[in-house]
C-alpha cells in the first residue's frame, strides 16, 4: 500500500514539473518572439572637409610674369560642403613689382559639379593686397577630363569684370610611377603668351616636390626655372577619415 501511494504520488510530481517546464519554456519563447530587435546606429557621414597646406617656392610667378624676386611662403585652406568650397590661398609679393604691395590674399567661392567623365570648377576668387588700390576679383570656368589613363586635359577662362581682360589657359598631366607626373600648361591674357613645363614627384600624400620652368612676356621677369615643395593634408586624412 505504502508502494502505491509513492508510485502515485511520484507520477503526480513529475506531471506537475512537466507543465511547469512546459509553462516556462512557453513564456520564454513567447518572451524571444516579442523582443525588440536592437538598432543599430548608422555611423554619421560627413559632407564637408577642410583641406589646407603651405607650399615654399623659390619664385612666384603668375600668368608667366613674376610677382616676387626671391622666395615665396604660400599657405592656403580650403573648407568643402558637398561640391561647394570656401577657398584662401595667400603669398608674399615683392612691393617692387607690385605697387609697395608685399603680401597678396586670394578669396575665392565656387562649385565644383561633376557630369559623367568631366569635372567642372564655377566661382570667383577676390585678389585681395596690402594696398587696396590694386585689389581686383575675376570670375572663373574650369573642367577637366581624363580621356585616357594616365593622361588629365584640362582648360579653364577667366574674366575680369572691372578691367574687361580675359586669361584662357589648357593644360595638360601625365601621371608616371612611383608618384611621378610630368604636366605643362599655355595661357593668353589678351593675346599676351605665357607658358609653363616641369615635372613633380609626390612620394607621400602628403608631399610634392616641383621643377618647373616659366615662360612668358618680355620684361615679365619669366623664363626662369622653379622649385618647390608642397605640403598639404585636410581633416579628414589626419582623422583617418572619421572626425
């Protein structure tokens, strides 16, 4: 008798531990279902960057006619919103070749748009100097293209409003190996020539290294060979692309 009573009494036990496992197992999965998947947060992209270097030049030449007698320190930035830009580029002149100016600051705005192949350049850049009497501002078109690898054509026009002068220039890149790249470019301002040829070699991103030799008017103190040396990096580079 007392064999019966624990035999039931066992059987009763494990059929209540079976609906309770059975109770549980039935929340937990019913918990599962009803979770919440996580969300996941999209890392921000950035449209805007701000690119900025410094480049030392034995010569400053503009359009073929020297704006400096010895060497020029030239740093310049660039802030850029999708394809518009606020640009400053800066340079010390040589007052004696530019009416007792002795620095030159460039501002410039614009829009650079891409369709297929070619990339175009709109804006206008202010050409701003210690003696404001010979402050001037041009507007500008540019596009390039590459036809072919390693090649880069490019042509570009730009008009002075105040002085009714134009400067049209093509040019041309060819990009070598191990960061070496030969390029040259012919311009006209009112059919005043000028022209320039030379070489570069960038053994980092960061860095670029010229020869170039300056072509141009009679009395413009051109024809003459120049070095320099480029430094240039943005925010976004230096932040391993995340900033």
């Amino acid at each position: 008798m007392h064999s019966a009573t624990f035999l039931k009494t066992l059987a009763a036990g494990a059929i209540l531990a079976s609906g309770l496992a059975g109770a549980v197992g039935s929340a937990f999965a019913a918990d599962v279902v009803k979770r919440p998947a996580p969300v996941v947060v999209a890392a921000p992209t950035h449209t805007w960057d701000l690119l900025f270097g410094v480049t030392a030049t034995s010569q400053y030449f503009s359009r073929g006619i020297a704006q400096s007698t010895g060497a020029a320190i030239q740093p310049w930035a660039e802030l850029d919103v999708n394809s518009f830009y606020l640009g400053y580029w800066g340079s010390n002149v040589s007052p004696s070749l530019l009416s007792g100016a002795h620095f030159e600051n460039d501002l410039s705005v614009g829009w650079r748009p891409t369709h297929g192949p070619l990339t175009f350049d709109f804006g206008y850049v202010r050409y701003v100097y210690d003696v404001s009497s010979i402050d001037y501002g041009e507007v500008y078109g540019k596009v390039s293209v590459n036809p072919v690898q390693p090649l880069t054509l490019g042509a570009s026009i730009f008009y002075n409003p105040d002085a009714s002068t134009t400067y049209i220039e093509g040019n041309a890149k060819v990009a070598l190996h191990s960061g070496f790249s030969v390029s040259g470019a012919i311009g006209s301002q009112d059919g005043t020539m000028s022209w320039n040829a030379g070489a570069s070699w960038q053994p980092h991103d960061w860095l670029t290294l010229d020869g170039r030799y300056y072509g141009g008017p009679s009395g413009g103190g051109a024809n003459k060979f120049v070095v320099s040396v480029a430094f240039a990096t943005s925010l976004k580079k230096l932040g391993g692309g995340k900033y």
